[in-house]
C-alpha cells in the first residue's frame, strides 16, 4: 500500500513542439563553479553505491506536473521529516529539479548557489531548467515500507528534458532522469541515473545546482553544496546527506553549555533545540518523540551544569552549529 497524497489535478499540455521560446534572464548565478561547500552546522554529503528505485513500482504520478514547464506541486509525506528544527509533513515538488517545504514552495529556473536566500528549507536535487513534457517522462512519488511502517519516501524526475532544446530534446541522450530519497531520521538521498543531455554545457550538472539548506527561522540558513556548475554528478552517482547530531543521540548522558542561550523558555525553542519539561509529555507537538535527558541547562535560559530535574528534548529538533549545547558521553546520568 502506499501512503501517498499528491495534489494531482489535471493534463499537461503534452509533449514539447518546435523550439523553446526565450526567458528573462535570471538575478543571480552564472558565477564560478563550486563544489563541497558546508556552512556552520550543517550535515556533510557522502558519495555511496548507486541503487536505483523504481520510480514507477506503486508510485503516484504527478499528474499536475504533466506537460509543465517551471511548476511545482505539494505532497503530504508518510512521516513527518526533521527539517531546519521543523517537522516537515507537505513538501513542494518542482519541475526544475527542486524539493521545499510546502510553505516555502518555489518554481524558479534559473538555479543559483547555496545558500538561497529566497528559501529557507530548500533542498535542490538536480536544480536546472527543466521541462516534463516528453511523452516519455514524468515526476513520480512512491513510499517505501518497512515492516509495515513507512521506511522511505522517494521523489523520481523520470525523463526530463533540458529547456531550450524544443523536441528534439526529448531524443536519443537528450532526457535526464534523477531520484531523491527521503528518510524519517532526517538523511536524504539523491540518485543520478542519467544526466547527459547530449550538450557539454549541461551535461552531468554544468548548469546545475546539487544540494540542501535549512535552518531554524532565527538563524543563518545551514547549507551544505554538494555542487554548483561542476559537471561532478555524472550517470550512476549517489551522494548521502547526513543531518547535524539530532536530539535522538541525547538518550543518555549530560550536557554541556557552550555559551548562553537568551530568551529561552520550557517549551519553546531556542537555537534549533526546543526543552520540554516533566509535565509537558502528554502533549509534546505533533510528530515530536521523547528523548529524555537529565541536567545540562536550566529552562530560564541560564546555562548551569548538573540543574536537577528531567526534561525532554522534543525530535526532530537538530543541534547545529557551535554555540549551542553538545553531549558529554562520558557523563552518564541515568
């Protein structure tokens, strides 16, 4: 069975005709290629073994995306997805390549570095300017169990065409076709099955961005580039994000305070860690777990080593960054 709830409403306007008419040029990019770039506290992308989903195997089509040229769509996701201190439940699926929190959704085509200042949680898989209009393509969604329980969501580009190739680009080497997995605890997969369009310019992310950004809305967005304008993802790449450490590493041990934490209050977040205390367990936010955890801070915002009492730290909230609080494993306080 799959788990999937697409907004799915009508045809696209079929498959490319004749050649591509003109766009405004975009505001930014066409800078210098880059590669391998984190900002404070973000995750770190790894290369892994490539092992392609099916896309089409119990998949949801995107119905709404059929024939479309710079549109997205949203997608209500089996399991709320630790996001930049959010529990993500709808993402924004676009032609271009690009995932977003719904509440952030975006259809740009003309892809830039990271990070984005336009978005906060962005997550450009292979962001370039895409057409879905080959009769041969599509834009698919499809969850994966495990044990009966959602175990994976994946979001599959199926045959996408570069614009400015009209239809002859959905020919021969010309269509792309690329994944992005997304799992509960927050790592996110991209897959490259095929990334050749038959022009050096494009071909293998040239004119493409690859990544992932996202932080708390009262912090500096955490990003971590995987690439920019680099030819870096050809065919048969898989690349693993890893999330910062995540509350669900605190299940023992002490905290350490590594500098002052103002304005905070039991039961609200600051940085990108939210503490609840012993009373709060029944009626802890949607799609948050327990981790219980013991001294460390106290909930007036002053931080105090050893401050008696249990508290909760709510998942998926992520601890990034330096300045925040970290674990002590050798301190056990169980």
């Amino acid at each position: 069975m799959v788990l999937v709830l697409a907004a799915c409403s009508q045809q696209g306007a079929g498959p490319a005709q004749g050649v591509d008419p003109p766009k405004p040029s975009g505001e930014g990019g066409g800078g210098p290629s880059l590669q391998a770039v984190y900002s404070p506290g973000a995750g770190t992308w790894s290369p892994v073994g490539f092992a392609w989903i099916d896309p089409l195997q119990g998949a949801t089509r995107l119905t709404d995306l059929d024939g479309e040229d710079d549109e997205y769509t949203t997608v209500s996701l089996p399991f709320p997805f630790p996001w930049g201190g959010k529990a993500v439940t709808e993402i924004a699926v676009s032609t271009n390549g690009v995932i977003a929190d719904a509440d952030e959704a975006t259809d740009e085509y003309y892809n830039e570095s990271l990070p984005y200042s336009y978005q906060n949680r962005f997550a450009p898989v292979f962001w370039d300017d895409l057409s879905n209009d080959c009769p041969q393509g599509g834009i698919y969604v499809r969850t994966l169990l495990s044990g009966g329980q959602p175990a994976a969501f994946v979001v599959s580009w199926v045959a996408l065409r570069h614009y400015g190739t009209g239809s002859a680009g959905c020919l021969g080497q010309g269509p792309v076709s690329f994944q992005a997995v997304l799992y509960p605890d927050g790592r996110v997969l991209y897959q490259f099955l095929d990334t050749d369009f038959g022009d050096r310019g494009w071909n293998a992310g040239a004119s493409a961005t690859v990544g992932l950004q996202g932080a708390p809305e009262s912090y500096p967005q955490a990003y971590a580039l995987w690439s920019y304008n680099s030819p870096v993802v050809p065919g048969g790449t898989a690349i693993l994000y890893t999330p910062p450490q995540t509350a669900r590493a605190l299940s023992a041990g002490t905290l350490t305070p590594l500098c002052l934490l103002p304005d905070a209050q039991e039961g609200s977040p600051y940085g990108p860690v939210s503490l609840y205390g012993p009373s709060d367990l029944a009626s802890l936010p949607s799609g948050m777990t327990k981790t219980l955890f013991r001294g460390g801070v106290k909930v007036d915002g002053v931080p105090g080593v050893g401050t008696a009492g249990t508290y909760v730290l709510a998942e998926p909230r992520a601890l990034t960054g330096g300045c925040f609080l970290k674990v002590n494993p050798s301190a056990m306080a169980f």
